[in-house]
C-alpha cells in the first residue's frame, strides 16, 4: 500500500503533468489516425489557453508565474483540443478557450471552485450555439482528413477558404447506423485507455467513475436491440474512452466519496446512451458530463446515506 501510494504526485502541478503525459500516447496515435489537422488543433488551443489564462490571472490580479505553473491551463487545453470537433474554425476555438477558463473556472473563483468541467462548458457552448456549422466527424475507416495537407487545415480554420463540400445533414452514428459491425482502427482510444489505467493504478484518479459510466452504456447499449459485440465496440467511438479517464474522473467536479462516484459514473452514461440512441447530437458525452456535474452535491448526500462505511474508506 505505501509503495502504490508513493507514485502518486502530491503537488497540483504534479499531478497536471502526470495526467498531460498521459494524454500523450493518445492524442499522438490520434494524430496518425486524422493526419495534420489533430496536431494543429492541439497547437491552437495551447495557445488560446495560455493567453486566456494569462488575461484572467491579470483581471483578478493574481501573480501570472504562480497561476500558470500549476498547470491547469495546459490540461484543460488538451482536453479541448480532443474534445471539439475536427476542423472546428479558429474562433470557435478562442470561444470555448474563453467560456472554459475565462468563465468557468476564474469566473467561479479559480482553480477548485468551479461546478462545471471547464472544457466540457466550452465544448457545449461551440456545439450548442454553431452546431451546423461544425464538420462531421471522419469515417474511422478511412478519414477524409488524413489527406489535408498542414496548409489546407490553417486555411479552413482561419475561415480563408470555402466550407469542404461535405455531407453534414445526417447526425447519425455509427451506433445508430447499423455500422457497428465493421471493426474500427484500434489506436486512439487504446492510447487513452492505458493513458487512463496508468492514472487510476497511481491514484490519481479513481477507477469507480469510467466503471460505471462504461457498465451502464454497455448495458442500456443492449437493452436497445445491440447485440453484445456492438455494444462493447461502441465504447471505441467518438471521445468515449477519453471522457471516462481523462474528463469524467476531474476531481474538482466529480464526488467525493465512493457510492456517489459510482451514481456520477452511471449517470453519465446513461445520458450519453439516451443521446447517443435518441438525441439531436451524434454524440452526447460532454452533455452527459455537464449533467452529472449539476447533481454531484445530491449524489454527494446519496451516496452518503446508501454506504455510508464506503465513505470511510474511500
């Protein structure tokens, strides 16, 4: 026990660089997968961040050295980075750089006091308010964005170029598009997937979050018509694996104790599932996560009164 507690990071600085180097694998198999425009998307958000952070720790008159060396603001750059569509447009991106650091976290007082997942308020401000003109997520099989070059991507996100001329009228999944069984490319989501089990094996998460998010999607993935095969590998689609390690498990937003981490994790992917089967979005993970963020004080007092000797423990 005081060996697997040692490899945890004490600091939050430590522990916002443990979880940015486990990111890593994954946004760099990412980028194989979807080609330049993952990794220019990556450099936009760092910098939008850095210097809405920058802009926020001036206003409240906060010390700019202390403030950006924690980190946080490199964390919550790379989950939007991820997190938004491929191909979202440069201002779409400074929008949700703002409404993620700039509102939600220093708005509500800092790093530790907001409610909501910073990156997942951002994303749903871009996804609510320009959802038509976001471009669909490629193929997995064969991604249209793979074949862009660094140049065209630039030019597309500063908006100098026409819109591709690319089928968005449908907002269907390969969930509910009966294309489940066609393996998808094994990389991305394993990239996270052992991002994610590194974290949970040095405690720097807690596993009870993506285990029930992922129990209760496979299971209402099932009780819809899916067939078993289908359902596990719909936990390889969209951001599904990232937002269970990386963002769901945010410790400033999810519970404290662990019956209601368990309740904070089914509840996320239950909303998810609801979306995913009946919903306008074709995906409906940073929804599911604003949601469960909301109901994290009345899953605090549930979970207490189901399990209270859990609570103890945890």
């Amino acid at each position: 026990m005081s060996y697997r507690m040692s490899l945890m990071p004490r600091s939050t600085q430590g522990i916002m660089a443990t979880v940015t180097l486990a990111m890593l694998p994954g946004t760099w198999l990412y980028g194989l997968q979807y080609g330049p425009v993952v990794w220019l998307q990556v450099i936009w958000c760092l910098l939008l961040a850095l210097l809405v952070e920058m802009g926020a720790l001036y206003l409240c008159r906060k010390s700019l050295a202390r403030g950006l060396s924690d980190l946080s603001w490199l964390v919550c750059a790379l989950i939007l980075a991820r997190a938004l569509p491929l191909m979202t447009p440069l201002w779409m991106m400074a929008i949700a750089s703002v409404v993620a650091l700039g509102l939600v976290k220093h708005a509500n007082g800092g790093l530790g006091a907001n409610r909501l997942n910073p990156a997942m308020a951002g994303l749903a401000v871009v996804a609510i308010c320009f959802y038509q003109q976001l471009m669909p997520a490629p193929d997995l099989n064969t991604p249209w964005t793979l074949g862009l070059t660094a140049q065209e991507v630039l030019l597309h996100q500063l908006q100098l170029e026409p819109r591709y001329p690319v089928d968005i009228m449908t907002g269907a999944t390969p969930l509910s598009g009966g294309a489940l069984d066609e393996p998808a490319p094994l990389l991305s989501w394993i990239g996270y997937l052992g991002g994610g089990l590194l974290l949970a094996a040095m405690r720097v998460i807690r596993f009870e979050i993506p285990l029930a998010m992922i129990t209760c999607s496979v299971s209402l993935c099932i009780l819809a018509g899916h067939s078993a095969q289908e359902s596990l590998h719909s936990l390889s689609l969209g951001g599904y694996v990232f937002t269970a390690f990386f963002i769901a498990t945010d410790p400033v937003t999810s519970p404290d104790n662990r019956s209601a981490r368990i309740l904070f994790g089914a509840t996320i992917g239950v909303v998810t599932e609801l979306v995913r089967e009946f919903g306008l979005y074709a995906d409906g993970l940073c929804f599911a996560v604003l949601v469960a963020n909301l109901l994290v004080p009345d899953l605090n007092r549930l979970g207490l009164r189901l399990h209270r000797p859990w609570h103890q423990a945890a």
